[in-house]
C-alpha cells in the first residue's frame, strides 16, 4: 500500500517469458539432455572396455615361499582397480565440465538464433502498432524468402487491404447518408424561409408550403427507414424471428400490393428458411427498382421455383441498357447510373437486396437484360431438413424466359 495516496503503486513485474526466451531455454534444454545422454553412453563405454576391464596381474619370484606371490598380484590389481576408478571419475568430471560450458555455449548461441529468427516478428510488429485507421494504406511487406513469417506478413497485408475498402466505403456511406439527409432539411428550411418572407401570405400559400414540408418529412422517412432496414440486414438474420416460409408466397403479396400491367408473374413453391420481413423487404426492393426504370411499354418477369432443394427468386425487366461493369456498383449505398430524378429513390435498395442476400447466406446473381434493364436472381440456401424438386425446373424456367425476353 502506498504511504499516500499521490505516491505511485510499485509494480513487480517478473521475468517476461517472450518467445525468444521460451525458444533459447528449450535450444538450451535439448542440448543438455542429448549431451547428456552421449556423456552417458559414453562413459559406458568405457567403464565396459575390455582394454579397463578384467585386468589379469601375473606376478612371481624367483625365490621364496609362492605366497608372497599372490599377495602382491592381489596389491597390484587393487591399484589397477583404484587407478581405474579414478579414471573414469576424472573422465566424468572434465565430460560434466565441458557439457556445462557447452550448454552455455548453445544457450547464448540459442539466443542469437532466436532473435535473429524472430527479427521478422518484431518487425511486423512495430509496423502493425504505427498502422491506425488513418493510414491503412500502409503494409508490412515483410522481406525474405517464402516461408511461414512471410506467409503471415502477405496475410496481414491483405486483412489490412479489406480493412482498408470497409474504412473507405463506411466513409463513403456516411458522406453519402450525410448529404442524402440534410437535402430534405434544407429544402424544408428554404421553403419555410420563403414562406416568411413574404409580407402577407394567404392560406393557399402556406398550405402549399406545408405540403413541400410534409413530402420532404416523408422522403426523410423513406431514406431513414431504408438505413434501418440496411444497418439491420448487415447484422444478419435474428434467430428469434426466423423459420420456415414460402418465397413464393412473400412475392405474392408484394406483386399484389403493386398492380402493374407490365408485371408477368409465375410462382412455384419455393420453400426457406429465414427473416419473412427482410426477405419481404428483398423482393419489394426488387420489384420497386424493376418498375421504377421500365418504360411504359416494357416488361417485367418475375418468378420463384426451386432447384437442388433451393427456393430462388428471379425478377427481370427492360428498359435502358446497364454496362455489365456498372452492375457491382449499383450494390453499393448510393450508388445509380444517372443523377437522381425528382421521383427516384436515394439508391439504396438494391444495396439492401445484396445485404439480405449476405445475411441469408443466398447468392445474388445479377447480369444485364438482353433487352436492357437487368436481370436478378436469388438463390436462398436450402431449408433445414427438407430438399425441394430438381435443379431441372429453374433451368426450364429460366431457358422459356430466355426466349421470351428475359
């Protein structure tokens, strides 16, 4: 505890176990056991060699009673023995010796190695901790040859490159979200300025006054409802109010909300799993879009089927010829092919199709129209223990539509 309460807490920090130590103590381990073992064996050896072994004394004299002979072949080969032992306990002693300076030798060598090894590593990492959300464009490009370090640092690298695009489309999306919602307050606060300005106005005028605020206010709505439906599509499906339902179905309504001479329809049972509101949400965008860009005597074709147990839906309509380059960037939040009209939406629906495809985990397939406009098929993963008919019938549907201008 400190005395007060200005004075700073002593932290003892032990010993910290980095991987260049962990590396070096194991270098150091591994050498002393396998030294070890070969001093081991070593002195086995040895202490086995016939040449130290059984030593035989042959001694005799000339003269004399033959005892005195044996007691000095017993004192000869106990010298023998005692100058053996003690050999062997030198040889021991100077192996134990040399194997403890070596073992000293590979530990300091071991940490050499290991932080050369390591260099890479520490490289990467001072880089990675200079690397912010500010300057994602920057990279490791880690040098050297092809192996697991330089594996990592290229992997690094392209996480870094798709963290990069997500920071630069979030920056797009908010200046765009920005600038699509202070339009409609603008307008409104100039209408209501123009509105006051005058020194006398009449009922007529400020009613029409109110009804440009009141259309500004619901085309606010419209866009903050579309950033709603977007943000939540992007957070994925929830659990909670997901099962099973009929993609067919879902399009049946929305196709029955939206009367419209130009629409051909040709539903089959197509049967998901999934959010019923956010895949109602996927076709009426669809749908809408559809209308929105076929002239008055264009088509549109819609349809739902199955194939290989999978509910897809198909909408594709005429209308003016879309570059096949420009498709992708018609998924992105505010993104279109021409200035926004006075009637026109604010660019996000299909941007919301492509993230409730992504939260289902369906695939988008979108391609341009043999007669303009563009084609759009959802294929939805196939519903948790059940397979629906053959693949055969979207293929059929899908060659009678092509003939018939889809």
């Amino acid at each position: 505890m400190p005395a007060t309460a200005s004075e700073p807490v002593r932290q003892h920090r032990g010993i910290r176990w980095s991987a260049r130590l962990r590396l070096t103590l194991l270098y150091g381990a591994l050498f002393l056991v396998s030294g070890a073992a070969l001093l081991a064996a070593t002195y086995l050896l040895v202490a086995q060699s016939p040449a130290t072994k059984n030593t035989k004394i042959t001694a005799w004299r000339a003269e004399g009673p033959t005892g005195g002979s044996d007691r000095l072949r017993g004192r000869l080969e106990d010298i023998v023995s005692e100058r053996r032992s003690a050999e062997l306990r030198v040889l021991l002693t100077k192996s134990g010796v040399a194997l403890a300076g070596m073992t000293g030798v590979s530990v300091a060598l071991g940490w050499v190695m290991a932080g050369r090894v390591l260099r890479p590593v520490r490289v990467m990492a001072d880089r990675a901790r200079r690397i912010s959300e500010r300057n994602l464009h920057e990279r490791l490009a880690v040098a050297g040859p092809a192996d697991e370090l330089k594996e990592l640092g290229d992997t690094f690298d392209g996480l870094l490159s798709r963290l990069d695009a997500a920071f630069a489309a979030q920056r797009r999306f908010v200046a765009n979200a920005s600038h699509e919602l202070r339009t409609p307050l603008t307008l409104q606060r100039a209408t209501v300025e123009v509105a006051l300005a005058e020194p006398d106005p009449d009922v007529a005028t400020l009613r029409q006054v109110c009804q440009r605020v009141l259309r500004a206010g619901e085309s606010q709505e419209r866009l903050i409802e579309a950033l709603l439906t977007l943000a939540s599509s992007e957070r994925g499906i929830d659990p909670a109010r997901s099962g099973p339902t009929d993609l067919a179905a879902v399009v049946e309504t929305v196709v029955r909300e939206r009367e419209d001479a130009r629409m051909t329809v040709a539903t089959r049972p197509a049967p998901m799993y999934g959010d019923a509101p956010l895949v109602e949400r996927l076709a009426a965008n669809l749908v809408d879009n559809a209308r929105r860009y076929t002239p008055g005597d264009g088509w549109i074709h819609i349809a739902t089927g199955t194939g290989g147990g999978r509910g897809w839906l198909h909408i594709a309509n005429s209308g003016e010829p879309i570059p096949r380059s420009r498709i992708p960037a018609l998924l992105q939040p505010f993104q279109r092919l021409a200035p926004r009209g006075a009637d026109e939406g604010h660019g996000l629906g299909l941007s919301i199709v492509a993230a409730v495809a992504q939260a289902h985990g369906a695939d988008l397939t979108t391609l341009p129209g043999p007669d303009g406009g563009l084609a759009v098929t959802v294929t939805f993963p196939a519903p948790p223990g059940g397979a629906g008919p053959s693949r055969g019938a979207a293929r059929a549907y899908a060659a009678g539509q092509g003939t018939g201008g889809l």
